[in-house]
C-alpha cells in the first residue's frame, strides 16, 4: 500500500473508531485523520509484532482493517483520557 492508501485507511479507521466511541472530543476532520494514522500504524505493529500476523499489504484485507480501526481506539480512548477535559 501506498501512503495515499494508508492516509485513506487511516482516515475510515479514525471516523469508524470515533463511531464506535461516540463523544465530545475535540479533533475534526484533521484530529480524525491523524488519530487514525497513527492507530493504524501502531494496530499494524502490535499485529505483527506479539499476534503474529503480519499486515497485509492488501488494502481490502480484514486483518488490516481490524488492527487500524484497534489502533485507533486505543488511541482515541487514550487521547480522551488525557486530554478529555481540556475543553471545559
């Protein structure tokens, strides 16, 4: 996959993670963005790092879609935990 591909991977995994934790959290198109980047690469690393199943280079394949959207949860939820009440 190319970068445009993980930036669009990256961008779906970010709207699904911040679907799936509904919220007020600041962050918008770009916040979004860049949250699920990161959570993709970093869901690709643990993926293949201790569950011992490489990333795909396949931009349909499940377990890359999995391991984004995790990734950006995790970091969703850590984002929220830090920084959750910078906006009162």
């Amino acid at each position: 996959m190319g970068i445009i591909s993980w930036i669009i991977l990256g961008l779906l995994a970010g709207a699904i993670a911040k679907f799936l934790l509904p919220g007020r959290d600041p962050g918008g198109f770009i916040g979004t963005t860049v949250i699920g980047v990161a959570g993709a690469f970093i869901g690709g690393w643990i993926s293949a790092r201790w569950l011992d199943h490489p990333v795909a280079k396949n931009f349909y394949d499940g377990a890359t879609w999995a391991s984004a959207i995790g990734g950006a949860l995790v970091l969703l939820i850590a984002y929220r935990i830090f920084f959750g009440n910078s906006r009162n």
